[in-house]
C-alpha cells in the first residue's frame, strides 16, 4: 500500500488545475486487472442540445485515478474538466491498480460549443491549437528598468540578433527563427534559422504582478512599486525561447520568464538580470509576433 499512497500523492501534486467541484474519491485500489477491464465513462455535459466543453469523468473500478485531457490534470474518481477547444478531444484515463500496475485508457468526446469560461491566454498563444511565433523585426530585443514593459535601454532589431549570434557563436535564433505553441501537452518547438528543432514543453500562470512583488525594493522617482509590471508568468523545460540570453552577465541562459503582454498579435517576455551585482536591476525583455504563413 505504500506504493499506491505514494502514487497518489504525485498524482496530486502533479495536478495543474482540475477546474472543478472537488469530489472525495472513496474507492480503495483493489486487486489487478486489465486496462480493458475499467469501467469508466468520460461525457460532455449537453446543453440546448450541443456537447459543451464542460465534461464529466467517472470511474467505477477499485483503481486510483488521473484524467488528463492533454492540459489540465484532475487526480479523483470522478469530476469535471474543462476543455480548452471545439472539436474531437481526446481524454486519458491513467488508473493504479493495488498491486501497482499502471494503466491507460482513451475517451473519445466532441465538443460543439464552448459554453464554459476558457483563459482567452491560451487562444492568444496556440491560437486554435497550434501557433507559430518569431521576432518583431525592430526593437525585438533589448534591456531596460522593469517599468519599461519593453526594450528600452538599448533596442536591437532582428539583424542586430543575427549579429550577435555569429558574434557570440550561439546558435543562428534570429531571422527565419520560430517557436510554436501546441497547446495539448503544453509542448514548445523552438526551430533556429539552420533547420535544427528543440523539441520542450512549457508551463504558464496568468497573474498580475506589481514591481514591488518582482523585484527587490527599489526606488524610483518615475515610477510607483505598484506600477504594474507583468500580467503573468512563463517556464519552459527541455526548450526555451529564441536566444534566450542575458548577453551583459556571460550569456547566461534564462529559462524563466515575466508575460508583460501577451495578445494574438504580441508576446512580450521579461526577465531579470542574473547579474547580482548590478544596481540598477536591468529587466531583458523579447519581443515576438505571429508568424504569417
């Protein structure tokens, strides 16, 4: 049993957000069997006669479960997860039977109408599902104080990167350089200029952020430590975005990053400088825009 408490407990701490009514899961695990065995359903709640994006997962058998529509995880016998999108989805069943055998089983629903509230986020980074994003070409990159909300201090455009990269020797994440989002596994692809991918996932939280709560404490006769400066947060693991480097303190790599603006037509990252010992608290910021395909 101690495995099966164990594997509960990572079910739980692994959980994103279930988006719903929590439900006390009063099955114990019991003996083995097979993943065709489960009895489990996964339906979209119907209303005005449409599948809505609102389903309803249950499981009957003596397992510990987790249902993941691909984003969202829920880790309880039954409940609610909100899917993000129209169309078919896929909802996964991953189940632990007492003896610690894992396993899986796939639903199959179709949403027709998304009648509950989605994170407009998500649509404005994947767009329908999938979405391509690159540099702006002027003022892409560049540093500034944290109530700049953009490349301030100095501004390099698209060719100025290209520039840097041969300089540097870093990899070619300038012109013709791309990520795209995939929102179902959260998965990222950063693509440089050569051709070579880097496949990843990434993870967002959308939260607004004051200064005072990003940074030391600081002051500044232009600004207010309440000024706002970020509207969430964005890491990324295996993957990053295109030249992600505080190139003034050794070219550190930066996995985690400050969303200052994100729309369909804008995405701007943050991040502060790794430097220590700098005084003035430089903020690097990237400037991105869809790609046109």
């Amino acid at each position: 049993m101690k495995k099966t408490f164990l594997f509960f407990a990572v079910f739980a701490a692994t959980a994103l957000w279930t988006g719903c009514e929590p439900i006390v899961d009063k099955h114990d695990a019991g003996g083995s069997i097979a993943a065709t065995e489960l009895q489990a359903t996964a339906t979209s709640v119907v209303k005005d006669g449409k599948n809505t994006n609102k389903v309803y997962v249950h499981c009957t058998s003596p397992v510990l479960c987790q249902w993941s529509d691909g984003v969202n995880t829920l880790s309880a016998t039954e409940g609610y997860l909100t899917l993000l999108l129209t169309g078919e989805q896929t909802i996964t069943l991953t189940a632990m039977t007492a003896d610690g055998t894992t396993l899986t089983k796939s639903f199959t629903v179709n949403v027709d109408d998304l009648t509950e509230p989605v994170d407009p986020a998500y649509g404005y980074l994947c767009g329908t599902g999938s979405k391509k994003w690159t540099w702006q070409s002027a003022d892409c990159y560049g540093n500034g104080n944290p109530s700049s909300l953009a490349p301030e201090w100095s501004k390099s455009s698209i060719t100025d990167v290209d520039g840097m990269c041969v300089a540097k020797s870093l990899p070619h994440e300038g012109t013709n350089a791309t990520m795209e989002f995939t929102l179902m596994g959260k998965k990222m692809v950063k693509k440089d200029a050569d051709g070579n991918e880097t496949p990843g996932t990434f993870n967002f939280e959308m939260k607004n952020f004051a200064v005072k709560e990003s940074l030391w404490s600081w002051m500044d006769p232009y600004w207010s430590p309440d000024d706002p400066f970020a509207i969430g947060t964005m890491a990324f693991y295996n993957t990053n975005i295109l030249f992600p480097y505080d190139i003034n303190y050794n070219n550190a790599v930066v996995t985690n990053y400050y969303i200052v603006s994100l729309s369909d037509t804008e995405l701007i990252l943050a991040a502060i400088t790794t430097n220590q010992e700098v005084s003035w608290y430089e903020t690097f910021y990237w400037v991105f825009v869809p790609v046109v395909e």
